[in-house]
C-alpha cells in the first residue's frame, strides 16, 4: 500500500504499527517520519515516532514526537499517557504538566501525578479539581490524590526514582544490568543514608530457574528494607526477570490485606493482597512505554494497581456512554459474511454489545485474574527442584514456545476471572476487544472465545437465543452472565489437566 500510495500518511502509519509490533524499531521509525513529512498534522504518525524514539534511547526525539502528538489530539488518552512517559527530566515533566492543563480528565490526572513528583502539590490539587470539573469518578480522583511524605522520605524516593531511571536508560543502551542483589544493596545504602538509620543484616532473594528472582515484598518479608517501608504505608517490589535489568517499584498502600489461603481450580495457595495507590516508581516496561500495569502476581503477593485500574474502567464507563446512543446501530452490526460458523475473527462489535447493562469492576476482576497465576505458579514453577517436569510438561505441550507458555498462563488466569470472578460479562467483552490483536494475552482470550464457541455449537438446544446458523461470536452477547459463569465453569474443569 506504501508504494501504491506513498502520500497516504495512513498507509505508512499501519507499516509503521507493524513494525513496531514485530520489534522492527529503525525501520518502523523511518515509516512514522515519512507519515509525518506526509501529514504533519496526524497525531498518530508523532505518537507511533514517540514510541519508536523511545525504544531507540532517543529521548529527545521522543519527546518532542509525544509532544506533536498530544498537542494533535489534546483529548486523547493514549497520547496523553505518551507525553508523560516520554517526560523523563523534571524540566520536561514540568512543560508537559502545562501542557496537560488543556486536555481532558485523563491529562489533568496525568497533571497532577507529575506536579506532585516535582514537589508542587498545591498545583497537583488544582489540576484534580479540574479533573472533578470535567466527569472524573471518585476513584480515578482519590487514586491520583497526591500523599506528601516526610522530607527524609522525600529525598530517599527522589533519589530512588532518578537513580532506577538511570539504570533502565544504561540497560536500554547497552544490555547490562547489575544483579538484583547489587542493586538491594545500592536501595539498602540509599535508605540508611536518607532516613539516618541503620537496617538489619538482608534477608534472602528468591529465585526460580528461566524465570527471574524477587526480594519478598510480602508485610513478613525478612528484607528490612522492605518492612520499613511497609511501615510507612509503603510496598517496595525489587526483582529481576531473566533477561531484564534489575527493576524496582514503590508505591502507596491503600488496602492490605492477609495472608489469605485463595483456591481456584482444586489448587490452593496463600498470598497477600495490596492494593496501590500513587505509583512513585514502575519497572522497566512500563517506564519503556510499555503501559500501564493493573495488576500483578510476585512470589506470595497479588498486587491490584488502583490508579490503573480506575483508569482502566474510567475508559470503559466513558466508551459505553459514548456508544449508548449508537446502541441500536451496534446491535445491527451482525451480519452473515461467508465465513465457518466457527469463525471468530469478525465479532461486529460484540465486545461493546456485551458491556452495556453490564456491572465493571475493574479492580476486583484484576484481583481473581492475578490469584489464578498464583495458581500456575504453584502447579508450573520450578522451586528448589520441585514441579520441575510438570513446568517442562507445559513447555513440551505448547511447542516449547515461551509465547505459547504465557499465551496459555494468560488465558488460565482470564478464565478463570470470567468463572470466578464477579462480571463474567465484561470480562468476556475483554477476551473479544481483543480478537484480532497481537500479543500474549490476545492469543490466550482468543482460545477463550474459540472454545465458547465450539461448546455452543456442539449442543445449540442449550442456547436457544443464539442461531447456530449464524456466525455465534457475533451472538456472544446473547447469552447472560450465568450462562457465561457455567460455560467458563466447564471449559475450566476440562482444562484443568492440559
């Protein structure tokens, strides 16, 4: 299409898109810039270069890109989340908060995280009012709130956060990292000089073979460093995957809850459960721009990411209201294309028709999802030469692919959200939003859907309101939420020993 039409930005702007999703990082680079030589004015030819730029180590030309890009579409929430991302310094943290102040709820919230890392928060108040002003939820509001420390505090997590941004940047360039326990030492020293004290011997790191390892961030962790922080309402996650950097995180409690025994699919694991608040420091991929992280499963701790989450269903609330007066037009979106019954790759908007009149709870399906790979963990994970076959059983039987492995781990954990959680509903609509995308998680949800489907097909008389002569993925939304929860129930109970 670039060399049949090579003065149609859009047709560069899809090369560029798959590129960069295949890694393809110079090459999808020089597609963004042709797109922007074409069409200055297109804010996804500046947000794709951002991200590229980025990947490359070129920071300046990431930002300038994230700049065009939100200053293109103000109200956008990907290029909003862009210009933070590519921010970096305090000087273009500081204009990219100004330049935040004309944007919608997203870009205020996004405001005021970053007036409140520069050490402003009066102005960090005035852009949360902004965002109440413009449709904020309470939720989104309360989990941008910023929460002033100590200045001994501070100092130790401005420190931390400049130093950890220095390391993923020399990573980045060249591929080397120092160990995770160098680096507990360096946050160990950092602390002690800080806050003036003085912190008990270490305690062990964690470590689990072709995985990575993890300092126990649990509240009875044997780290000091990481108790004294859950002292001061604060959870501090230090860990290594294999192949990455050392990374930590730090951010504020909100809710902390057990240790508490969680079973899911006949296996039972204990783990605590924290629920963050203001993140004042991520990992590596989503400092890179990789997103934002709503959940996550560490060791014996299930981590529930309150801003993201709020985000996350902020963003669907205002879709659905958005779309409600299309609601009709959506409903008609079905059609009868010359496709197998079976097909799953056209779904003509079911995903949006599944969550009208659904209940959201973003936060609470994040939760069971994440306790489901606690689950696999336990089943797959090597530990001190424990269910070592079982991991190489699952790596054998998914072509001894790590794609096919997480693909699978993440489909386990989605299913189980839809058989367990509170709104199978919408946490079908995610597997379907996804048909046709890329990504570990897109291959998962797809088996998901495909296996829906297959199960409605063998025995049509149980699902009277779907035509089994009609595309059924297009029909999904026809089925309610009980259906749903006893259809994921079943897949669940014959998957178990896959």
């Amino acid at each position: 299409a670039c060399a049949l039409d090579p003065g149609d930005a859009l047709n560069w702007i899809g090369w560029g898109r798959m590129l960069h999703a295949r890694g393809r990082f110079g090459e999808a680079r020089a597609a963004f810039e042709t797109a922007v030589s074409v069409a200055p004015g297109h804010p996804s030819g500046w947000y794709g270069l951002s991200l590229c730029a980025q990947r490359l180590g070129e920071d300046e030309l990431a930002w300038e890109a994230a700049r065009r890009a939100f200053v293109g579409a103000p109200g956008d929430e990907q290029a909003t989340r862009r210009l933070v991302g590519a921010s970096g310094t305090d000087a273009r943290k500081q204009r990219a908060a100004r330049l935040l102040g004309s944007g919608g709820v997203r870009a205020q919230l996004e405001a005021a995280e970053l007036w409140d890392e520069l050490g402003e928060p009066e102005r960090a108040t005035v852009a949360i009012e902004r965002a109440r002003a413009l449709g904020a939820t309470e939720g989104e509001r309360a989990a941008a709130r910023p929460q002033r420390h100590d200045p001994r505090m501070e100092r130790f997590i401005s420190r931390l956060r400049r130093g950890m941004e220095a390391r993923y940047r020399h990573f980045r360039a060249t591929k080397e990292s120092e160990d995770l326990e160098s680096l507990r030492g360096w946050v160990r020293a950092l602390y002690e000089e800080c806050l003036k004290t003085k912190l008990e011997a270490p305690g062990p790191i964690e470590s689990w073979s072709f995985v990575g390892a993890l300092v126990d961030p649990t509240i009875e962790s044997r780290e000091p460093v990481v108790r004294a922080l859950a002292d001061r309402g604060l959870l501090l996650i230090l860990g290594q995957r294999a192949g990455g950097p050392a990374e930590a995180m730090l951010g504020d409690v909100v809710r902390r809850e057990g240790p508490a025994k969680v079973a899911s699919r006949g296996v039972t694991v204990e783990r605590e459960a924290v629920w963050l608040g203001k993140r004042h420091l991520s990992g590596y991929v989503e400092w890179l721009g990789g997103g934002d992280v709503a959940g996550l499963a560490l060791g014996r701790l299930i981590l529930v990411d309150l801003p993201a989450a709020a985000k996350w269903e902020g963003e669907l609330r205002r879709r659905r209201a958005a779309l409600e007066p299309y609601r009709a037009a959506i409903a008609r979106q079905q059609a009868l294309p010359d496709q197998p019954l079976d097909a799953v790759d056209d779904p003509a908007g079911v995903a949006e028709r599944l969550l009208f009149d659904t209940e959201l709870d973003v936060a609470a399906e994040v939760l069971v999802h994440e306790d489901a790979h606690l689950v696999d963990a336990k089943r797959y994970l090597p530990e001190d030469g424990k269910r070592l076959w079982a991991g190489v059983g699952l790596a054998w039987r998914r072509g001894l692919s790590a794609t096919n492995v997480m693909a699978y781990l993440e489909r386990n954990a989605q299913l189980a959200a839809i058989a367990e959680g509170r709104t199978p509903r919408a946490a079908l609509a995610v597997c379907c939003a996804s048909l046709g995308g890329a990504g570990v998680h897109a291959q998962g949800y797809r088996e998901i859907v495909q296996e829906f489907v297959r199960r409605i097909l063998a025995d049509p008389a149980r699902y009277p309101a779907i035509d089994s002569q009609r595309l059924v993925v297009q029909q999904l939304d026809k089925l309610d939420a009980d259906q749903i929860r006893t259809l994921a129930i079943s897949i669940q109970r014959d998957w178990a020993g896959d």
